[in-house]
C-alpha cells in the first residue's frame, strides 16, 4: 500500500515464500490478493468511499462499472442497517 503514499521510501527486507516483496519486478495487485490485513478500526484507504468499496472488487477482475456500483450500494445499505 506505501505505493499510494507520494514520495514513501521504504529499507530493509519483507519476505513472503522466500522473495523480498520490495523488489521491483514483484506483482503488487497478485501480493495483495495473497496477503490479507485485519485492522482493529476501520482503516479506509485515501480514496472516496466509493473507491475504498470498489478496491477489493476491482483488483479481482470487477471492472463493469455498474456491478461495481451495484457492489458499493449494497455494502453500504448492509453497513448502515447491520446486514450482510
């Protein structure tokens, strides 16, 4: 996620299956697909709302536009009324 962040340098080694997640020739969108997070508060990304819904589809294929937009309002009426 630090390629997000505008002008972030990062040092060292993160190792996941034996290779440095760090180095340039890494797949990011497969590395997060493998790598999951759980925050202990929601920890949206700097993006709208509705890019925060839509990452998760989108980085798994989801690029028409009106199932992501379908995907962004029912995540947001279950999250207003507890539902899933």
């Amino acid at each position: 996620m630090n390629d997000l962040i505008e002008g972030v340098r990062v040092e060292g080694q993160i190792l996941m299956d034996g290779e440095d997640i760090y180095k340039s020739d890494v797949d990011v969108v497969a590395l997060r697909k493998k790598v999951g997070m759980v925050f202990q508060r929601p920890n949206p990304f700097p993006m709208t709302v509705y890019e925060n819904i839509a990452y998760g589809p989108r980085i798994h294929g989801q690029r028409d536009r009106r199932k992501l937009e379908e995907i962004v309002e029912s995540s947001l009426r279950a999250a207003a009324y507890g539902m899933k």
